[in-house]
C-alpha cells in the first residue's frame, strides 16, 4: 500500500507519541520512587528526583496529545466541529468520569486523603 492509501486515523502523529510518551512516564513513577528510597547516593537521588518532579507535568502532554490526534483524525473533511464531538461522545468521554467520581465520594469515603467531606459545603 501506497502512503496516500492510508487514511489519516491509520498513521502515528505527534499526539499518539506524546500520549506513549506521557503513559510511560507515569507508569516509571512508583520505580523511580523505589529506587530513590533504597539508600542511593545523593547524586543518584537527584537524579531521580529531578525525573520523578518531570513526571508531575506530563498530564498536560497526554491531553494535548488526546486533543491533536481527535481533531486531525476527525477533521479529514476540513469541517470538525469539537462540539458536535463532544456531543456525540458524552457517555463514553462524561458518564464514567461522573460514575467513579460518585463511588469515590459518596461510596468510598475512605479513600479521601486529606478531609472528608459531610455536606455539599465541605465538598465543595
């Protein structure tokens, strides 16, 4: 197959790389944390630490990296909409962020690390 025959969902792009990229980097997060607590040397633990403060900020790459490659596969015809988009996917994009955020306020409070909340006031 010729490069031209491909469409444009079937080709890798920045976004796809920046989502591999982002998803790694957080999964290396607990190991880097084990290697730091195992007595290394300082020099060692700077090294990590620096690498394991990176990884704070690759939540902004995988989402930028979500939004490139939605917008590009979805805009062959030069006439995507983001809201139609988003229309369109509303139970797979909002109906489970509202579901686990429900089981993990009201069903799960144990699991809130700092304050749990009592009332829509301390909630909010």
């Amino acid at each position: 197959m010729k490069s031209d025959q491909f469409k444009s969902y079937q080709i890798a792009d920045i976004g796809d790389y920046l989502k591999v990229f982002a998803c790694s980097a957080v999964i290396s997060q607990p190991i880097m944390s084990l290697v730091m607590g195992v007595g290394q040397p300082i020099h060692r633990q700077d090294i990590f630490g620096i690498l394991y403060n990176l990884v704070k900020y690759t939540a902004p790459a995988f989402i930028f990296g979500i939004l490139y490659t939605t917008i590009r596969t979805n805009d062959e015809k030069g006439s995507f909409s983001y809201a139609k988009h988003m229309r369109a996917n509303w139970f797979n994009l909002f109906v489970p962020t509202i579901w686990w955020t429900l089981i993990y306020l009201v069903g799960m409070p144990w699991l809130q690390q700092v304050n749990h909340f009592n009332n829509l006031g301390s909630f909010c």
